[in-house]
C-alpha cells in the first residue's frame, strides 16, 4: 500500500501550479453562501488538517466561529447542523465514516452543506449530488491518488481554500505564482531539503517532539503530529505558546534527556516564540521554523515544510512515510462501520418527533420550553393533515425565487421539471398565482417557459404583489425607476447618503425598493440597516423583509397574500374557494412571512413558528425546488380540484 513518500513531495510544485491554475468559481459561490455561518468542517486524518486550516480562515476572513471536527464527532452530535453549515472534506471520498457522517448531517437539515474531494465522482460527492441545495467541488489530482499519507491532495486543498477566501474578501496578500516563490527555493528543491536536513539535525537523538505554534501555523503543527502518529515516527506533543506555559512545560523538566522541541513562527509571534525558547534548560535542543509569509501565506508554508520534515524524520528512523505498511488489526479497525456499531436502538419509537414537528420546533426561540411545546406541535401537525387532507384546492400561489427557481444559479430561470408539473395543472384547469419580488424578469422566464394558451390563468404578483396581472398583460409590471409618495422619502435618503453607496446596491420601482450588498455583508445586517433607513425617512406602515440574496422595502399595503386573494376572486368557484399557498421564506422577516401565513401554506425551507400553519413536509434534506417538485409530484387532480396526497412516512425522522 502506498508509494515512496519522497517521490510525492517531488510532485508538490505541479500541485501548487494545478492547484493555482484551477477555476475556483464554484467553491466561491459556495463558501460565499457559508460566510455568514457558523461552521463545522469535517475531516479525518490529513484532511482534518485541512479542516483545521478552514477554521482559521472562516474565524479570521468571516468573523464567525468554526470548528474542525472528527466524522465521529458530528454522528454523535448531529443535531448541531440545523444551525450551522457543515464542510466535508475528503482525499477519496469513499471512506465510511465520512459517508456515515454526511448522512446523518442530511438528515437533519444543514443550513448549507458542501462537499470538496480530491477525485471526480466518490461516493460521498455522488451522495451529496441528491439534494439540491448542497454543493459539490471535486477534481481530480495530476498527481493521482495519495500514499499512505495525505501530500498532495492536502496542499491543493489548502490553496484552493486560501484562494477563495482572498477573493471573496479582496484581501491584498496574493499567493506567490509558483511553488519555489512560495518556499522561498534559491535554486532547486534539493537544496532546500538539503538546509531543512542540516537544521533538523538536532532532532533526531530525541524521542520526544513538543511543538509550539501561533495561530497561523496551528494546522501545520497538527499535521506533523497526526502524520508521526500514523507512520510510526516518534511521539509528538503539540502546544501553542501561551498553553505551554500553563504547565506543559513540566514534560521537559521530567523528560530533558530524551525530549526536543520545535517552535514554528510567523511574524506576529516571533518574540514571543523566541523569549520561551529562551527560557528553556539548555542541555534541550530547540529549533525555530520561520515562515516569513503574510497571514496564511506563513500558513502553507508551513505545511509543506512539515511535509518535508516528516519525510526527513522517516530517513532517519528506517520508515518511508508513504508506504509504512498497514497491520491487519489495523484494517479491520479502519473498516469498522461506526453507525452500526455506535449502540443506536433500532426498535420504532412511536413518540419519535416527526421532521415537520422538529422544524416547527426549530423556530422557536432557544429559550422556551421545547419539550413542552413538542406535545403541542403534535396535536398541531395532526390537525393540519388532517386539514390538508380533507381540501379540495382551486388555486395555488407559489414564491418564485428558491421555490419555482434554483436562485443559486442567479439566472432566475424555470426549473424545466417544475414548468412541466405547472403544465399539467394548467392543463387540467386550474389556476396558478405567482409571487415574486422580481419584475419583467420573470414575466420573461414565465412566456418563454409556458405556451400563451394558459397565460391568462397565470396571475403573476410582481414586486411582492405590488403590481398584480394576468401574465397575458404586456402593460405590466410597471418598471419604471420612480416610487410611489410613501417610499420616496427612502429613495431619496438613499440617493443622498454617500456612505450607503459604498453599502447598498439599490433598485427603485413604484411598490418597493430592493437593496442588495455591494460589499460582503449578511443579510440580516443588510435588512437591520435597511430598516433603519426606512422607518428613520418614512411612516408607519412601510414593510421591510429579506429574500436569500436581498432585502425589499415595501409600500403599505403591498403583500404577496394578494394574489391569492385575487386568484379567489376571479375563480369560477364559489367565493369560499381554498387556495394553496407555497414559498421559502416563512419565517420573519422572510419575505414569504405574510404568504405563508394563510391557512393553507406549505414551505419548502424557512418555516413560521404559527403552529397552525406554514408547515414543511417535505423529507429530509429536501430543499427549495426539490421540496416543491416532491410536493408536486403528489398532487392529484380531480373534476372537483386539486388534492395534496402526500405520504406521512416521507415527513418523518427517527
């Protein structure tokens, strides 16, 4: 098993230069839509090391808090993904206690979930690839698959993720064109190797290594422990400066005779590094490893030269590190399966929460008695299936964006499976209502999409219901660049305003104003400032409420339920006629608070904390045009309407 170890850090530089030259575009997208979120990052072995060098990016770029974590680690604590967004990271992607632990974090609904592997379609990205909402970045190494050891694959995931968070945040500090710029190499890599062998020469008369690290070289220190573990080299402890001075210290004053130390320093921390060196007995050999680069510049770098030193200590002890030779109890070990073995009982519990009602619970604030209200949202969700079950509808509106569209892709294009589902309930008869905060746009998506035969049983709310039609009407929406009286007070302070130029991207029309980030700023920061503006410069009675990428300010009066007011108005039926409503954004201030807060509401993400409606019973890890496609594909038409025949067991957990 394995290859000669040397031979992989020979194959570092074509890595670096692959991973420098990568398109990157869709990890960006994807960790721009984490930025805002706490973070798990899921790894084990040398991409724990990855996750660990995540973390400090996340924490410094995003200012959020981060956490590298074991796929042990969140099987057991799963439930800490319905608030976070969770990172897997993986060489091959095949491994099974990574694939047990992204189908535990499925189940229980990340806010996002990302995927990145070192090889084009693993299992793990194959799995991931089934629910929408996640994201998948794999490609596959010129240097193919690791040793025993993570070499390459840990490098390339390393740049790719320092590159993205530069570019994401227009952080000055580029990382040098090539490998040798990187490592600072006067000629050749030999060279290099050859200086590293000569300083570590120290070293090698001691079996014990204490290495103390900052924060930017935290990773690297983890590597070097992790990979002297797994090849056998020698024990290693590891320590930040500060932590050793709280009584690690003590090791050296039992263990001087047979213990060294490594001290690993950037330019923020090399005094401190070099006074406790200082202070250490003499008769201990202490070697400091600078890494002159800028924040994580002195990251990587420290790395790669760990890499290297792992590949020197193995010289040293008889032991390549690539190919150490793996024992049979070792295999069996690696290949036990942890989610049969982790004691889960598998009888049926007929008190088990369902999906639904654990979303509903979710909503509620973090301090109230969930337990309490767990026996309350149950007899809530029994009477709202049965409720559901028992109407016939005549109509239905949905959301637009993240509902009948996949607003990632920003195009606001049709999903071409929901445009087919909408055919044949238009074919059928019925009626559809069509709420969005977008204008001509959609009118556009919507005719190119749909034959003209049923667009005058389309009613489309443009900007949030401010500007209602048929979509058969060419004089709508009105898409000229004045409000109406209420918001020009807004409209014109943020006209005004030069500091909310640098903050805002603002669109103005009759009903609303829609503002969006010119900068990296999250969205209920961008709605709080928002707010501020608009009840600072207008009455009583103006409505500001976010979408997934923007905020909208709304006149009085403007509301997305319009439309299915409207739809029941101008139905055949009687005027009693029941309209099913569906969105994403249920919950305040989502901008599908007010539609889904009709008796009979559906949400595909985001729900409402009103136990009486605003439910999602979509199954687990179902997300936006997903959930509305399984919600589609169990409606049944009938001379009567439409009935929602949606299967129980789809909606529950265990």
């Amino acid at each position: 098993m394995g290859k000669p170890y040397f031979s992989e850090l020979e194959q570092l530089e074509e890595t670096y230069s692959f991973a420098m030259e990568m398109d990157i575009q869709r990890l960006i997208k994807a960790i721009s839509a984490s930025i805002f979120l706490p973070l798990l990052v899921v790894g084990s072995g040398g991409s724990l090391t990855v996750a660990r060098l995540i973390v400090s990016l996340h924490q410094h770029f995003a200012r959020m808090i981060a956490k590298p974590v074991t796929p042990l680690e969140l099987f057991e604590n799963s439930r800490v993904a319905q608030k976070s967004a969770i990172w897997f990271m993986s060489a091959g992607g095949r491994n099974a206690d990574i694939q047990a632990a992204i189908r535990s974090a499925i189940s229980n609904e990340p806010q996002r979930l990302l995927v990145t592997c070192a090889r084009t379609g693993s299992p793990l990205a194959t799995f991931a690839s089934k629910y929408n909402y996640t994201d998948v970045f794999d490609f596959d190494l010129p240097s193919k698959r690791d040793g025993f050891l993570a070499t390459n694959s840990l490098l390339a995931f390393t740049i790719l993720f320092v590159r993205a968070y530069i570019d994401i945040f227009g952080n000055p500090g580029k990382l040098p064109p090539n490998f040798r710029g990187l490592m600072g190499f006067e000629s050749t890599q030999d060279r290099f190797l050859g200086a590293l062998r000569q300083q570590c020469r120290p070293l090698w008369s001691r079996e014990n290594l204490v290495v103390l690290f900052g924060s930017k070289t935290e990773a690297a220190a983890y590597d070097l422990e992790s990979k002297f573990t797994e090849a056998a080299l020698g024990p290693v402890q590891i320590s930040d400066f500060r932590n050793f001075a709280h009584g690690r210290h003590h090791w050296l004053a039992k263990r001087e005779e047979s213990s060294a130390v490594i001290a690993l320093t950037t330019i923020k921390d090399r005094r401190l590094a070099q006074k406790t060196l200082s202070l250490l007995p003499t008769g201990i050999p202490a070697v400091e490893f600078h890494f002159p680069g800028e924040q994580f510049i002195a990251s990587i770098q420290a790395i790669v030269t760990m890499l290297h030193i792992v590949g020197l200590a193995g010289e040293v002890r008889g032991i390549d590190p690539g190919r150490p030779g793996v024992p049979e109890f070792g295999r069996r070990i690696y290949n036990l399966r942890m989610s049969t073995h982790m004691g889960v009982d598998s009888r049926k519990d007929t008190n088990a929460i369902t999906l639904a009602e654990q979303r509903k619970l979710s909503a509620l604030p973090g301090s109230c008695d969930k337990q309490g209200q767990a026996v309350f949202l149950r007899q809530a969700y029994q009477f709202f299936i049965k409720q559901l079950k028992g109407v016939c509808f005549s109509g239905i509106v949905f959301d637009y964006d993240d509902t009948l569209c996949d607003n990632r892709q920003r195009s606001g294009d049709l999903n071409e499976h929901i445009a087919k589902e909408l055919l044949r309930l238009l074919g059928a008869g019925l009626m559809i209502g069509i709420a969005t905060g977008r204008g001509k746009s959609v009118k556009m998506v919507l005719r190119e999409a749909i034959s003209s035969v049923y667009w005058e049983r389309i009613l489309v709310g443009y900007y949030n219901g401010g500007d209602c039609a048929p979509l058969s009407a060419d004089n709508h929406p009105d898409g000229t660049d004045a409000t109406c009286p209420e918001l020009t007070p807004i409209a014109d302070a943020m006209r005004a305003d030069p500091r909310l130029h640098k903050l805002f991207e603002v669109t103005i029309r009759r009903p609303q104003i829609t503002v969006e980030a010119s900068s990296v700023i999250p969205i209920p920061t961008l709605w709080s400032l928002a707010n501020e503006v608009a009840h600072k410069y207008s009455p009583s009675g103006v409505t500001v409420l976010t979408s997934g990428h923007s905020v909208d300010i709304l006149a009085p009066g403007v509301t997305k339920r319009t439309i299915g007011r409207m739809l029941s108005a101008i139905h055949h039926s009687s005027p009693g006629a029941r309209i099913l409503c569906i969105g994403d954004k249920g919950r305040w201030p989502g901008n599908d608070f007010d539609l889904l807060s009709e008796p009979f509401s559906l949400s595909v993400d985001e729900v409402s904390s009103d136990p009486a409606t605003c439910w999602n019973l979509a199954p687990a890890g179902y997300r936006g045009i997903q959930a509305t496609l399984y919600y589609l594909e169990h409606m049944q038409l009938t001379p009567e309407g439409l009935l929602l025949n949606l299967p129980a067991s789809k909606g529950a957990s265990s």
